[in-house]
C-alpha cells in the first residue's frame, strides 16, 4: 500500500489582529470517543517533545472534531489534500483553518497540520513524520500547545488508513491531559465509541422530531414515538472495532391494540444520512407490553472502524400512539 505525508503551517494574520484570540467561538461539538492508536501518536510525540525540552501537548477535542472530519473526507471523497475538495462538513476549497474555525477554534494564532494515509498504527504515523523535516518541525513547533487527532479507516479507499493531526498554539476550553475530560464536558462517557448510552444529557445525542418535543426524558430513557403521524430520531456519531455488539434496553408501550405499522428501525447511516446497514426492525407485536427487554444486534465487521451514525428511528401512523421507550445503549464484545 501507497504511504504519503502533507505538511500545511498558518500564522497570525497581522499584529492588529491579537486582540481577536482573546474572544474566541464557542467549542463545537466534542470528539466523542479516542481509539488506542491516537492516543498512542499523541504519547508518542509528547514523548518526543519531552526529549527536546518542550511541553506536551494537551488534547482538543474541538481541534480533534476537525482533524477527524478532515479525514473521513479523504477518505470518503478520494483525495489527499490540507485543501478540502469535497466534504460532509465544509465548503469545497476550506482550508486547515477554516476548518478548524468552523468547529470553535476561531483564533488568530499558530495553527498546523500534518497529514498522512496508508499508515496503520501510530508508531508508523509517527516515524514518517519525524523522518521528513517539515513534519518533523510541527511535532517540535514550541509554540503549539494543543493538538486534534484524527485517525479513520476505509476499507473501500484509497489508501484505507488516513491521518489528520492538528495543532494550536491557544489552550482552548475543551483541551485536556489525555484520559481526562475537559471542564467543559462533564458527566458520564460509555466505552468504545457510545457517549451517554444511559440518557442523562440533552447535549450527546441528536434529537429530531416531528413535533419540536425532547426525546431525552428527565427520567433518564428517551421516548420516541406517543403521538400521531410521528417521526422520530435519535442519533449519534459511532465507530466501533471488529468483534463488537450493540446492546440497549427497549419498551414498547402500545396504545389500543398492536399497531403493527408503528416501528422503530436500528440504523447505521454515514454523514449524509444514508443508510449503509439496517440492524434490526421492531413492531409492537415483536416485544413483550410495558417491559423493558435487552436486545442484542452484531455489528457488521465490513463498518468497523469507520465514522458512521448510530440512529433510532420510529414511526407511528396517525391511528394508535406507540410509544417506544429507549436505554442502556452499549457496545460489547461478541461473547
């Protein structure tokens, strides 16, 4: 397999313009999960900073957001480039900085960026990196204090593997050591790849539905469906490894009778939403009344590893009122 690295370095624009870092946007959403191998190049190169008298870098969640989207666009869209050419997230022609501006980290500082593809582990990342002098002289860059990783795989790619890592020289809020959580990102975190499985936050979950209403209940589960005509969904960002499941608690709680053509679909959808597996189907008639079940559902090893949607989806005709109630939800070895 064909291995490349691209190097991208931005300044400040004009001393003029200092004042505007200390007014930077809100964060945008927060990386939800690391897998071991950024957190292997992040030990890796703050080892190797160490070694040259320099800081480690804290990890940002918000620059990671960035670097991680960077490269499922390389990879999804099938090209190698700091110049976004076609995205999910960002406008044809976005630059490492527009990128990183448009998920919070909006300040006029040292910002860059080393890429790389076809590099499995991160000691591999890491070594090509240090053996080319401008990579190299971004990892040793003193002035950065935070970094954004973003490994994603694509077995129908290119180049399967792509690396995207992200520097800054402003602290932002959601920066932390690695292993931490930021101040800013407070409350519980479930396992490989699902953040706040038992439905305690509004914040983690995307939450759609026909009628404006809140899915996420103060009670702790999520509710979907309980009304006429309805279209509801619940979704999340998800990458799991090979040998995973998905585990959840479900309740069905039919009103007059079992309206069989209310459902609710177990999806996997990539960033446009299309649907690229469909896990499981549930009628009415398929659970017990007003009991909560755990179910189980293999994840297909062909989407392990890549960026994808774990998404809920219930529809409720216009006759009956289902409502399906939702929590628990968890990835776990095969047995």
């Amino acid at each position: 397999m064909m291995r490349f690295l691209l190097r991208w370095l931005a300044v400040p624009l004009v001393a003029l313009l200092a004042a505007v870092a200390a007014f930077p946007a809100a964060p945008g959403a927060a990386a939800s999960t690391y897998d071991g191998e950024e957190l292997e190049v992040l030990r890796l190169i703050n080892e190797y900073r160490q070694q040259n008298g320099l800081e480690p870098l804290l990890l940002s969640d918000t620059l990671s957001v960035a670097a991680e989207r960077h490269s499922e666009d390389m990879a999804r869209y099938g090209f190698f480039a700091h110049d976004t050419y076609a995205s999910s997230y960002y406008p044809a022609g976005s630059e490492p900085w527009d990128r990183m501006a448009a998920e919070g980290y909006d300040y006029n500082t040292y910002r860059g960026e080393n890429i790389a593809v076809g590099y499995d582990t991160a000691a591999e990342a890491f070594e090509a990196w240090r053996d080319s002098p401008s990579h190299n002289a971004a990892m040793l860059d003193g002035r950065y204090r935070v970094v954004g990783i973003g490994r994603v795989y694509d077995p129908g790619s290119a180049y399967g593997w792509y690396w995207t890592t992200d520097f800054g020289a402003v602290v932002d809020p959601s920066a932390h050591e690695p292993g931490d959580e930021p101040g800013r990102r407070a409350g519980p975190r479930d396992r490989a790849g699902i953040e706040d499985g038992g439905m305690e936050r509004q914040d983690v979950w995307r939450q759609r539905a026909k009628d404006g209403a809140r899915l996420i209940l103060r009670a702790g589960y999520a509710r979907l469906g309980e009304y006429g005509n309805g279209r509801d969904e619940l979704s999340q960002r998800l990458r799991y490894g090979r040998g995973e499941r998905l585990v959840f608690r479900l309740r069905v709680i039919p009103r007059g009778g079992l309206p069989d053509g209310d459902r609710l679909a177990v999806l996997l959808t990539d960033g446009e939403g299309r649907v690229l597996a469909r896990l499981a189907r549930y009628a009415p008639s398929d659970l017990p009344a007003d009991r909560w079940v755990r179910r189980s559902l293999r994840l297909p090893e062909g989407l392990a590893g890549r960026n994808l949607r774990l998404s809920f989806r219930a529809v409720t005709d216009g006759e009956r009122l289902t409502a399906f109630h939702l929590d628990g939800v968890r990835l776990r070895p095969v047995p």
